[in-house]
C-alpha cells in the first residue's frame, strides 16, 4: 500500500518526478544525449530545437524594461520532506507547499529542484546555483520562480534536505520526520525579472512564466561541493532572448 501512495505521488507530480521511471535515460547534459541533440532524439522534444522562446536565458539587466511589477505573494507553508535523486537533479516534492499569488492569479506549488551552475545568468554571470520552484493554475499555464544561491554563509533550510540527500538515482523518499519550511529559503527582497520561456529540460516546452527573484541567497562552500559531487553540471546552455520583452522591478 505504502508503495502504491510513492508511486501514485511520484508518478502525479509535474515532469521531473514521472521522468524518473519513465525517460530518464533518454537526454543527458552532455555527450550523444546532450542539449545540442535534445531536439532529435524524440519528436516529442522537437519545441528544444525549434522553439523560439526557450529557456534558460542570459538576462542583459539594461536591457529589462522597469515596470512596476506586481508583488510576488509567497503561500508557502512548510512541508513533510520528499526528496529524490531522479538522474538530472535532486527533487523536493512540494505540492503541499502552498500558493503563489501574482496579479490575481494563483499558482500552486508543484515542486522545487536545483542546478549547479545557475541556468539563467544575468550580464553574462551564472550563480553557483539556482533553485527552480514549478508552479501550476488552475487552467493548466506554468509559472516558475528562480532562486540564485552563492556561495557564503551555509543555508539552513537546505541543509535540512542536504542532511538526507539521495547519492543514487531511485524513488521519491519520504521522511516525515524532516519539516522544510519553504518560505524560509526566499531572500528578504522579492524584487524580480520577468519574462516567458520554457521548462529547461525535454520536451522544452514553452508558455513557461519566468519570475527570476534578483536576490540571491547563500549556500556554504560544503553544501555547494556536496551538490556538485552529484550534479558537477546540470545546467542546459544558454538560449536566444530573440524578441521577448524582459520586464524587472522598479
Ligand atoms: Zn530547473
């Protein structure tokens, strides 16, 4: 029974999860598999190669239009840890993590993960890493929130997922006994870039809300090598801003 509910879990959970046991052998960060072949290895990846509003992008902050943006509304509650190693990175699911509310629209929590470097660079420079928090509304549109991290003082939400992070590729593990409070991992500043992309992985699909929060947070050097030992690079190559507008906070 318990492991009919993990599988259920893992396989309902947005792209990452269900890619586990699905395709995880199919796309790669490098190699015969990796990003400049995504588009060919199925005809469900083609939007990777074709695609005109691809994700991750490098953000030329003069370039960003200021605008008085709306403010990021954080729901996020925290929740009983699951985590998984799932081949391309290490995946927390949040789904009872709460809301966002932006511009009257709410987005609920799917899932958060990591990429070291940062995929999005911002004049030209990558973070240490980013975390990517995957939302949903109601009609189905995704929204997904960056979160820079750099290396300084250690990040004690992080560790608390860092304390049991899965060395092998497997299933979703469940600990109860671990609460992260997602809302503690956020910088005080919520000032942001916005603009439309796609999810960064195959099928690279587009229609994807950007909100990258321009506050970083930090990680320890330890807990950044810790990452990298598993994940040295899962970051896909950066993309053509071609016509999007890039809006940021005044
Ligand atoms: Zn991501």
């Amino acid at each position: 029974m318990r492991h009919r509910k993990l599988l259920l879990v893992s396989t309902f959970i947005l792209f990452t999860s269900s890619s586990y046991a699905k395709d995880h052998a199919h796309w790669a960060y490098e190699g015969s598999m990796g990003p400049e072949k995504w588009g060919k290895l199925s005809e469900e990846f083609a939007t990777c190669a074709i695609g005109k509003q691809q994700s991750p992008i490098d953000i030329p902050s003069d370039k960003a239009v200021q605008k008085d943006l709306p403010p990021l509304q954080f729901g996020y509650q925290p929740i009983p840890l699951g985590v998984q190693n799932n081949g391309h990175t290490i995946y927390v699911a949040a789904d009872k993590g709460g809301k966002l509310t932006l511009d009257q629209q709410s987005y609920s929590l799917a899932q958060f993960h990591f990429h070291a470097p940062s995929e999005e660079a911002v004049d030209g420079k990558r973070a240490d890493m980013v975390a990517h928090f995957v939302h949903k509304n109601d009609k189905g549109e995704l929204l997904v929130v960056a979160l820079f991290l750099n290396q300084g003082a250690a990040n004690g939400e992080l560790d608390k997922i860092w304390q049991v992070l899965p060395k092998q590729e497997g299933e979703l593990q469940q600990h109860a006994e671990i609460s992260v409070d997602i809302a503690k991992l956020l910088p005080e500043s919520k000032q942001y870039y916005s603009f439309m992309g796609s999810l960064t992985t195959p099928p690279c699909t587009e229609s994807v809300k950007w909100v990258v929060l321009k506050s970083p947070v930090t990680l320890s050097a330890e807990q950044l090598k810790t990452f990298q030992t598993l994940y040295p690079h899962n970051a896909r190559p950066l993309q053509p801003v071609g016509e999007r507008e890039i809006a940021v906070s005044k």
